[in-house]
C-alpha cells in the first residue's frame, strides 16, 4: 500500500547515513544471537518463577501468615480484649472514684468558701492601702516635691554659671587649636597620602593587568587552541560515531529482545505440545481408557458388593445387639418380679369426661327403652 502512494503521501523517513546503514545489519545479528539464550533463560526462569509462587511460595506464605496472626496477633488481641480493657476500665472507675470524687467534694466544700473567704480579705486589705495612698502618702509626696522645687531654683542659677564658664574655657584651649591643627597640617599631609596611595595603587593595577594578559595568551596558545582543536576534530567526530553505534546497539538490543520473545514463546510452545504428546495425552489415555473401565469394574464387582455385604452385616449386627439387648431387659425384670414380687398396678383415676359421661351401655339412644316413656 505504501508503494502505491504518491510521494507527497507517503511519510517522511529521516535520512539515514552510510555508516548507520554499515553499522546496523552486523550489530543486530551479533546481537541477536548474544540475546536469544538470555532471554529464553530469562523466560525460563519466569514460568518457573510463577510456578513456584503459585504452587509454593503463595500457599506456605499464606500458612506462615496464619501461624504469626495466631502465635502473634491473636494472643495479645485476647490478652488486650479480655485482661487489659476490663483492668483499666476497673482502674479507672477506682480513680474516679477514689480521687475525682473526693477532689470534687473538697473542692465544692471546702476550697472554694476558704478561696472566698481570702478573696474578701484581700480586697479589705486592698480598700485599706488605697485609703493610706489616697489620703496620707499622695499629701505627703506633694509637700515634699514642692520643698524640692523650691531649692533646686538656687542650684540650677550656680550649675548654669559653671556650666557656662567651663564651655568657654573648653571651646578656646581644645576646639579652636585642634580645628587650626586639621585645617592647615592633618588635611594636607592627609591629600598627599591618599593621592600617594591612588598613584601606587594604579602602577600595581598596571603590572598586574600586564601579567594577567600575558598568562591569558599563554594557556589559550598553549591549551585552549590545542584543547579546542582536539573537541572540535577529534573527540566530536568520534562522540558522533559513538552515539551511533550506541544508538544502533540500543535498537539492535531492543529488536533482539523482542525476536527472542517470539523465539522463546515458539519454543516454550513447541515445549509444552512435546511435553503434552509425551506425557499428558499417554497419561489421560491410559486413565479414560484403562484405569476408568478398571475402577468401574472393581466398583461394580468388588466395592459395591462388598458395601451391600457390608451394610447387611451391620443391619444383622444392629438387629442381633437390639434382640440380646430386649433379652437382657427381659431377664431383669424376670429376675425383679422373682425377688421383689410383681409390682401393684396404680388404681386408675377416672377423667372428667369419663365422671360426666356415662359409658357404652348406658348411652341414651333412640333404640333404647332408658327413659320412663319408652320402657317396657
């Protein structure tokens, strides 16, 4: 169908070059026999994997995981429902008991009229001191500030004269002399240094930069261009033919393990038909046609007679053990009746309706003569 298309149908394949189309063919067949045994090792070891964790594995872990529930869970669930919720819920209501409650009860009875009781002697005691602040000490403080007032008014006249005084003498024996001292020595000395240091500072920065940019030129000729001539003609020509055998390896592999999936399912089912022809079908020939018409014929001439026989046996037995046993119960009362005489029959008691009735003979009938008009 492809080849019917027109050349603007059909799908645009990437070009391929010479040496991915040289590379290919011989990878993919090396490769192809390398992975064939691995995978049908792998396949093998698969199916008797899954075999043994059906057959093995899954039915020992469910037993191990009933045996730990029972060595582990079940006891401390046991030991948890029926020891330790019944003994904590019995110590929790003897807690209650014997501490809530009697806290409770002190707390209601006790604490709370003796917490009113010092809550009221603390706010007497509080009206108190207020009274004290309000009326004795706020009096007293005023007196006291006002006294000091007045005397600090003489003081503050003298400190201010001092104050003055030493500011002049200050300002004219250190200000003014270290001002003439920075504005005609320390400024200047302090612009020759700094443009001293500017000078010296750009000379390093010079011989520094000219060390810099001779080191620069020597490791770019000396490694750069080399280092760069090398990646750019050597190590990405071969990085490229690397990538494609790499590429190539990986595909090869890849449709490898896949031919080999078909190869080892052909071969796994070619196995399994072998195995079946062999064995299964000669076994299930042998049971349906000679083990089954044998045990249907030991059944009919063998088992089931000897079932009837024995179920005819056990009926005689049952019967033989019924009539020793009704012999047995015979002889004993046989053997009571002669000791201790034949027991006397309780008198019957007649029924209600045997007292409201009366009996055969004497029924009313219309036949009858028992009344006194149809009597004889």
């Amino acid at each position: 169908m492809d080849l019917e298309k027109s050349p603007a149908e059909r799908p645009a394949v990437p070009a391929e070059g010479c040496l991915t189309v040289a590379i290919r063919l011989p990878v993919r067949i090396v490769v192809l026999v390398l992975v064939v045994p691995v995978r049908m090792l792998w396949d093998a070891l698969v199916v008797g994997g899954r075999f043994l964790r059906d057959t093995l594995l899954r039915p020992v872990g469910r037993v191990l995981q009933w045996l730990a529930w029972a060595v582990f869970v079940w006891p401390w669930v046991t030991l948890w429902r029926y020891a330790v919720v019944p003994v904590g819920k019995a110590l929790a209501w003897l807690g209650y008991v014997s501490l809530v409650v009697p806290a409770v009860w002190m707390y209601e009875t006790v604490l709370t009229p003796v917490g009113h009781a010092i809550a009221w002697v603390a706010r007497g005691v509080g009206a108190g001191f207020a009274w004290v602040y309000a009326r004795v000490l706020t009096p007293v403080g005023r007196a006291v500030a006002w006294l000091l007032r007045g005397l600090g008014i003489g003081f503050g006249a003298v400190a201010l004269g001092v104050y003055r005084v030493v500011a002049w003498l200050v300002r004219h024996l250190i200000v003014v002399p270290a001002l003439w001292l920075y504005e005609w020595i320390l400024a200047p000395v302090g612009r020759a240094i700094a443009w001293a240091a500017r000078g010296l500072g750009w000379l390093v920065r010079m011989i520094f930069t000219g060390i810099g940019a001779a080191l620069y030129w020597t490791l770019r000729v000396l490694l750069v261009l080399p280092a760069l001539t090398l990646w750019r003609w050597v190590l990405v020509p071969v990085g490229r033919v690397l990538a494609v055998v790499a590429r190539e390896v990986g595909d090869a592999l890849g449709h490898a393990w896949r031919v080999a999936g078909h190869l080892s399912l052909a071969v796994g089912r070619f196995l399994g038909r072998l195995f079946r022809w062999i064995f299964v079908e000669p076994v299930r020939w042998v049971y349906r046609s000679v083990l089954t018409p044998v045990g249907h014929l030991v059944r009919d001439t063998v088992l089931r007679p000897a079932a009837e026989a024995a179920r005819g046996v056990g009926r005689v037995t049952r019967q033989a053990l019924a009539a020793a046993r009704e012999s047995a119960r015979q002889t004993r009362a046989d053997i009571r009746r002669m000791l201790f005489g034949t027991p006397r029959e309780p008198e019957r008691v007649p029924l209600a309706k045997d007292r409201r009735e009366p009996g055969a003979a004497g029924t009313r009938t219309l036949g009858s003569s028992t009344t006194a008009l149809t009597k004889d």
